[in-house]
C-alpha cells in the first residue's frame, strides 16, 4: 500500500473552535447570542474599517499587494521600526507555521509553556521537531524552568504575555534576566504579543525596545483582538530584517487579502477607536474582577480581555450559561480543568454574564 498522509498528522488534534455562532445561534433558536469563548473585540471593527472594506470590495478580483507595502509602512511609523522588519501574515497563527517552515529541522527541539495556545504544539510536531513542554508555575510563566529546558537542540522557546489563557505576564525583569541567560548565541525567541494592547501593568515590557539588544527575538501580534479584525486574519511578526527577510522567503506570495490589508490600515489609523477599545476592555475587565471576586470566584489577576476563572463542575456551568445565551470557553479545553476562559464583553453581557452565574 502506498503510504499517503504523514504519521504525524495522525497525532495530530483539530483545533476545535466550537461549533459556528451563526449555527448555534439556530440550534438553540435564539438571537441575542453573546461569543465570550474566543476572546474577540466587545466594540467590533471601527467605522471606517468597515468603510474601507465597502471601498476595497469591487477590487477583490484583483491579487493582493503580495508584500503588504503600504500596511507594512503605515505599521512601521505606528512602533518606530523599519517596514523591512516587518512580516504581515494571515493571522498570527500564519505566522507561527511560516516561522516553522523556515527554523525547524526534525530533532529540534521548541521550548514552549504548558499550557497554552495550542498551535504553538501543532506547528513544531508538524514540522517533525519536539515540542518540549515546560509547566506553568500555577498561572505563571516559569521561565527557570524553561532555562533548566534549554539544550544545544533548543531551536526556539516560545513566550505568550499576557499568557492565553491564564491572562498573566511576563514582567521587564524577569523576562531581561531571562534573554540574557540565553546568551549571544540565543534560540530563537518567539514572544507572542497577542493581548498586548490590553496591558496597564507598568511592569508590562515594551517588545520593540527589546529587538535593539535581542536579535534573536520575534515579536508575535495580531489585529484580531485590540482591533476587531479577527474575522478578516491580520497578524504580524517584528524582529531583526534579517529574520524578516527568511520569514519572507517561506511565506505564500499573497498572503494577507486586501480587505485584510484595508482594513489594518484604517484600523491604524482610526487611533480613536483602537485607544476606546483599550479603555472598554479594561475597564470591564475592573468590573468583572470585581463582581467575580464578590461573589467568590478565584482567578489570576488578568492582563489580557479575558478571565481564567476557577469554576467548579465547569462543564455543568457552561450548559447552563449556554441555555442563557452566553458562550464560554471550558478550561478543560485549553489545560485547566474546573475553569472557564471568559472572555470580557461589552457592559450588558458582562451584566448577563453575572447573573447567569448566580
Ligand atoms: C496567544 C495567541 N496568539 C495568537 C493568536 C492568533 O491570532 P490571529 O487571530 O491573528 O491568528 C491568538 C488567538 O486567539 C492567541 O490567543
């Protein structure tokens, strides 16, 4: 018989992103679904991203600007570093695999937290390399652990602040401490900056200042979150334009679609909506916390727009806020059983969500 599919695919899991939102919004016939399970945007898109779309959409038949140029310039003048250390990708989650595609060699070894975003895994045990698990301490990154990890095969450690989906981060000092014991012959850091936006911890690093002194680290973001485009996969790396320019050799020649690459831009620009979304996030997230803590739900103290919160018999809890109309997700899912990731909503579903825990 002639072998087909690679062994490793068999050990491989489907990302299981829960059933549709239009389709369980039919199954259980109600319209006033509220999605707390995938830590999306409570605001949506800015107004004039969805202006740029409408503008962008009779061009669809058109490629692509296969380098995301303009994107790429307006991102570049956003963070002060050059366009040429940026790669944009479909999703952050493109980026991991193009990432895998130009570093990993069976018998690397990925240092990575555990738990955490399940992709990280999946990427490196495609690529035929071994994803090398280090427990969180608790909720926290434990980055001695990680460097007890390190071996001469250590190609890569990947960092998640604020960790998905504890919701903690990795502060200034330790996380310095840590890229100094690497040494100048480094692995590659990956240091995924998803939910950086929703960060007021002043101890809260700033990645980009970072690359000056580490050029071995890649900053990992996206537009899903702070800027409510996960629907249209917007992400991007920043790093060295060394690192960039091999990123850029693996990656599909027009990666990113232009209602995605509109759509960032006007996301950028709309400096208004990108900074309201932040103070929304926040402060419900102040809210929740509050009102969890009162009514006695233990949780660690989130950086992120969501809330990994201790629930007993969280599967029961989960049934009940869905026959309330309120989806979240079971921490069973993601690594930590008797907990569920909330993610924080607008007012009202944040108000729905309280009471349908009572
Ligand atoms: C930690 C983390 N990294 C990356 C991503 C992927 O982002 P994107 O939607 O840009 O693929 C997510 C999405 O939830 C995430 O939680």
């Amino acid at each position: 018989m002639r072998r087909i599919w690679r062994p490793v695919v068999d050990r491989i899991a489907p990302y299981d992103p829960g059933r549709p939102l239009e389709a369980l919004a039919s199954d259980l016939g109600r319209r006033d679904l509220v999605r707390l399970s995938a830590n999306e945007s409570p605001l949506g898109p800015s107004p004039h991203v969805v202006e740029a779309i409408v503008r962008e959409a009779s061009r669809v038949h058109l490629y692509p600007d296969g380098g995301s140029t303009t994107l790429r310039e307006a991102l570049g003048a956003r963070l002060g570093v050059a366009p040429a250390q940026i790669v944009v990708g479909n999703g952050a989650d493109e980026l991991l695999a193009i990432i895998g595609w130009a570093a990993l060699e069976p018998e690397d070894e990925v240092i990575i937290p555990q738990p955490s975003f399940e992709p990280y895994t999946t990427v490196v045990e495609l690529m035929g390399a071994q994803a090398v698990p280090s427990p969180l301490a608790k909720y926290e990154t434990d980055l001695d652990d990680m460097v007890r990890r390190l071996t001469a095969r250590t190609k890569a450690v990947v960092l998640c602040s604020p960790h998905n989906p504890a919701g903690t981060i990795i502060r200034r000092a330790p996380l310095t401490a840590f890229l100094d014991a690497l040494g100048n012959d480094a692995p590659l850091i990956i240091l995924d900056e998803a939910y950086c936006d929703f960060c007021e911890d002043p101890e809260y690093p700033d990645g980009i200042a970072l690359l000056a002194h580490y050029p071995r680290l890649i900053l990992l973001r996206t537009f899903s979150k702070i800027a409510g485009l996960a629907g249209l996969r917007v992400g991007y790396t920043v790093a060295t334009a060394d690192v960039a320019e091999r990123l850029n050799r693996v990656r599909a020649p027009y990666n990113v679609n232009r209602l995605g690459q509109v759509a960032a831009i006007a996301a950028l620009e709309d400096r208004v909506h990108w900074d309201r979304t932040r103070d929304v996030v926040i402060r419900e997230r102040e809210f929740l916390s509050r009102e969890l803590s009162r009514r006695g739900f233990g949780f660690p103290p989130s950086q992120a727009n969501f809330l990994l919160v201790q629930v007993p018999k969280a599967s029961a809890v989960l049934q009940r806020l869905l026959r309330a109309g309120i989806i979240v997700r079971d921490g069973a899912a993601v690594g930590f059983p008797e907990h569920l990731r909330i993610a924080v909503g607008d007012h009202a579903a944040n108000v729905r969500l309280l009471e349908a825990l009572a």
